[in-house]
C-alpha cells in the first residue's frame, strides 16, 4: 500500500494518524491528547486544552473541525454530539 505520509514528521499540519469516538466526561481524560476534534451534530463543546485552561467553543455547525490540542472533553457545557478525536 503506498502511504504518501510514511517519511513525515507529524505535525498539527499533516494528516491524522489515529482517531477515536468520545464520550465526554467531566472526570476522565482522553485516553490520547487530540491534535483536532471534528463535531459530527451541533451544539457547543467545552474541552480542557493542553495547557489546562477549560474554554466553550459555542454554536459550533455540525461537521466543524477544530485544530486544538485537548486533553478532556467535558460532559458539563457540551452540548454537541457524535464527536472524534483525531491525533
């Protein structure tokens, strides 16, 4: 199989290696650090960022694509659904 990628340093501008469903979670973090999150329904999300900070991203449209880097998303502020973690 070719795999035009295999010589490439990941990088936040690269392609996804991985992705994951999430359920969010108030008290658990994501089992891998995001380097993006996609929004399948819509609503708001909240999430811990890396750095610790706890933002509300509001009114997001179903199918947005977030290039963050997050280690938790929380149930308490989420509203949106059918959410993937990419990393």
């Amino acid at each position: 199989m070719l795999d035009r990628f295999a010589n490439v340093q990941p990088s936040l501008s690269g392609p996804a290696l991985t992705a994951f469903a999430v359920t969010p979670d108030d008290g658990a973090d994501l089992a891998e650090a995001s380097r993006a999150i996609y929004v399948g329904s819509a609503g708001n999300l909240s999430v811990k960022m890396l750095s610790g900070e706890v933002v509300t991203f509001a009114g997001l449209a179903a199918g947005a694509l977030l290039p963050v880097r997050v280690s938790r998303i929380r149930a308490t502020g989420t509203t949106a659904g059918n959410i993937i973690a990419l990393a």
